[in-house]
C-alpha cells in the first residue's frame, strides 16, 4: 500500500482497497512537515467519520464523540475525519480541532471520491483492532456505540446500529422514503440472500468490526452501502444488533440523490458475481475467459474462411484444396494465438515475458489445436456411426466438446503460469 499525503493531514492511502491486518508501518506513512509523529502502535479502536460537507455538523460531532469515548477508552482509541475535499472545506475546520482533540485525524482525499470508499481509506490507515463508522451529520446517535463496543467486547466480529430492531426507528420519513428503503432490503435479499439476510439493517452506515474479520480482502464498493461489502467480502462469524433511531437531520443537507439507488443496484450486481452462485461457479470454471475463448475460435472460422476462398477459388489464387486448406487452417490458429495470447490470457501472458516463451506458446496452442482436430474427427464418427446421430448435430456436438478441450488444455499447458520468479 502507498501513502500520499500533506502536511499534518493524514496521508491517503493509495492502491487497492484492502485493510491490512495490523496497523500500517510508521516507515510506510509520509513524516508529515508540520512533525505530526503517528506511529504504528496498535490501538483498540478506530472510528471512521466520513464527511462531506458537514462544515456545520462537525465540530459538534467530534465533541460528543470525544467525550464519550474518553472516559470509556482513555487514549486507546483514535477518530479520524475522512472528508472528499468538501467546497465547505470541512476538512479544514477538523483540521483546526486537532490541537484540542488529540485523539482526532483528518484525511482529505482529493483524488477519489465516495462514501464507501472513503470509510475503507480511513481504516486501510487506521491502527485500531476494532474498526468502525458512523455519518457526520449527527443523525446516528453516539451513545449507542457504548453498546456497540460491548458487543464486540462479547465476542460479535461485528455489531450494527439497526433501525429495525427494538428500540430502533426513523424519526420522520416520508412513505416514499420508507418504502424505497425496504424496496431495496427485498431486492437485495433476493439477489444476495446470505449477505443481506445477515442483519435485520444491511443499509445502516453505522456499525463496527474487527479488523480481523475483514483484513487483507480487498474491496470494492460502490456508493453508499460499505456495510454490504463488509458482510459480502469479510468472514463475519458472529453478528450483534443494536436498536437505534435515526435522528432528522439538523445542519446541513443530505447528499443522498436516485444515484445512490443505482450504486446500490450496482453494487449488489457485483458483489453477486463475484459472491453469488455465480461467483461459485466463477471460481471453479473461469466463465469469461473461455466466453473470449470461444470468441476468438469463431474469428477464426473467418479467418479460415477467407484464406480458403483467396487461396483456392478459381477466381482467386486457384491453389489445389487440400495445400489451401492446411495453409487457411495455419493463418487462423496463428490469429486466434495473437488474439489468446492478448486477450483470452493476456493477464498470463504478461507473466511471460520474451519472444522465446511467446513462440514456446504458439507450439504448444499449435499441437493442442492439432490435437483437438483429432479429438473431433473422432467425436464425430462415434456419435454418427455408432449413435447414429444427425451428422451435423454430431459436428455440432463434436465442436462443443472439443472447444472445452482445447481451452483446458491451453489455460493449463500453453499459458501455465508456475509461481517460480
Ligand atoms: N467522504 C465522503 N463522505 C460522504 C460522501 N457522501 C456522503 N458522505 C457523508 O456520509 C454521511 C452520510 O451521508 P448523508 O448524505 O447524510 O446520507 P444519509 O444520512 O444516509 O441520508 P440523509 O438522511 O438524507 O442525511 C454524512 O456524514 C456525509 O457527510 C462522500 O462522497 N464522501
Ligand atoms: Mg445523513
């Protein structure tokens, strides 16, 4: 992970969004100008507030915050104010309250933009074993976080703020309001039932984790609903709820628009893919690869096609059919190599450098595609003469089983990649 940053502000974590399992290096964090000395120790928590202009909201938040968690916490505990470069400049006024709360940091991101994202950079530089969140705008009630501390004190990886439990509640919602949140709980339980069934409030922005449950798994949220990514990606074993009431707001204006429905969307397609059934099924057979796999064959047919015709038509070159066939059949498994080795398993093939091991590729898709032909000369006449199978049907079928073949044996022979420097 690399650090950029400025003067007394804490620096931004950079790279992909992965919270390492101890607390970041000190050698790793830029030594501010202004000899801010932020070591690596480890503390017992770490509350992430992140903000965007909350200029009106967050002197008041960062007072009662520091005044509930002082006497329960001593010095083992840190706040820090992740705010996207607010016009407000929010960041600034946190900036000036950090000479009276010593406990408070300020991240101001310029480069990236985002809720989730903001709370995951403020963790990735956070140095507490319990990781939390909670909005900037007074809306969430401080006090619940004695309970929320407790929990995880009895063993929970992760407590949530819940609006749908005892003691929990809107204050004054419109009914759109109320239905488009429990809209999108139901769309989310159908689409991700193990995730979002989880917790009673998976849309609640207010809860804490263990670092351990989620550390070194990276992310990659989409709008509002870090909650989501946390019991998506994170191995969450046991799970606490506390009731709470979401209070209106007082200063300020909510950032909240139809866009954050359509990230919500977004992020559960996501988070399906790569978590779902489909996401399993990613795992053991990689489904994109051998789409672009097949692809790639079927520009070959055309290929193929096209140097037969230049070749060996009457109009054309006239070649004898069988010099002319050999040599299309050549042209083509040369363009779908080129193409594989770009596309298809370009990632893997950036692994091996060199034109020696890039012609050490195309002789071994060679002999694969030469050994398909085989394969599917012999699938044919099996199922034609000794099933008696409709003989296209039977190429068809053929083609089918020798395409799986062909990009089995190439993923794991031609672009094998050893884990040997
Ligand atoms: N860093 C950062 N913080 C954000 C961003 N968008 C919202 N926030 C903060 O995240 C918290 C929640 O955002 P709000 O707009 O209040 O959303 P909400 O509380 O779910 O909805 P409302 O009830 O309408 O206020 C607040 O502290 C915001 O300042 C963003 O893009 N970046
Ligand atoms: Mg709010």
């Amino acid at each position: 992970m690399k650090i950029i940053g400025t003067s007394l502000l804490l620096p931004v974590p950079t790279g992909v969004l992965c919270i390492a399992a101890q607390p970041v290096a000190s050698e790793d964090l830029q030594k501010p100008k202004g000899g801010l000395i932020r070591g690596a120790q480890k503390l017992k928590f770490s509350l992430i507030v992140p903000t965007y202009k909350e200029a009106a909201n967050v002197e008041a938040i960062v007072q009662q915050l520091t005044r509930l968690l002082n006497p329960v916490l001593d010095n083992d505990y840190e706040i820090i104010l992740v705010d996207d470069d607010s016009p407000d400049r929010t960041w600034e006024i946190a900036q000036s309250l950090m000479a009276t709360y010593p406990m408070l940091q300020v991240m101001r991101r310029q480069q990236e933009r985002g809720l989730s994202t903001a709370v995951i950079r403020g963790w990735q530089a956070a140095r507490g074993e319990i990781l939390g969140v909670i909005d900037g705008d007074l809306q969430h009630p401080p006090e619940v976080l004695y309970q929320l501390l407790k929990a995880i004190e009895e063993g929970a990886d992760l407590a949530v703020a819940s609006r749908h439990v005892d003691g929990g509640g809107v204050s004054d919602w419109s009914p759109t309001r109320r239905f488009l949140s429990r809209g999108a709980q139901v769309l989310g339980l159908l689409m991700l039932p193990n995730v979002v069934g989880r917790v009673s409030d998976p849309m609640s922005g207010y809860f804490l984790v263990r670092r351990s449950v989620i550390a070194e798994r990276p992310m990659s949220p989409i709008g509002y609903k870090i909650l989501l990514e946390v019991l998506g990606r994170g191995t969450i074993g046991e799970v606490a709820e506390v009731g709470y009431v979401f209070q209106e707001r007082q200063e300020g204006e909510s950032k909240v628009t139809w866009r954050q429905y359509l990230d919500y969307v977004g992020h559960l397609v996501r988070l399906q893919t790569s978590q779902g059934r489909i996401g399993r099924l990613r795992q053991r057979f990689p489904i994109e690869r051998f789409v672009r796999f097949g692809l790639v064959g079927l520009s070959g047919v055309f290929v193929d096609m096209a140097m037969l015709y230049l070749l060996s038509d009457p109009t054309m070159l006239g070649w004898n059919l069988t010099r002319s066939k050999i040599l299309a059949a050549e042209v083509a498994i040369l363009n779908n190599f080129l193409w594989n080795d770009r596309w298809t398993f370009g990632d893997l093939s950036s692994y091996q450098h060199g034109w020696q091991k890039r012609l050490k590729r195309f002789l071994k898709f060679n002999v694969i595609c030469l050994s398909g032909l085989v394969l599917n000369v012999l699938i044919l006449n099996v199922l034609f003469n000794v099933f008696g199978i409709n003989r296209y049907i039977a190429n068809l079928m053929a083609i089918a089983a020798v395409t799986f073949w062909n990009f089995w044996l190439n993923l794991k022979l031609s672009w094998r990649v050893t884990d040997a420097k």
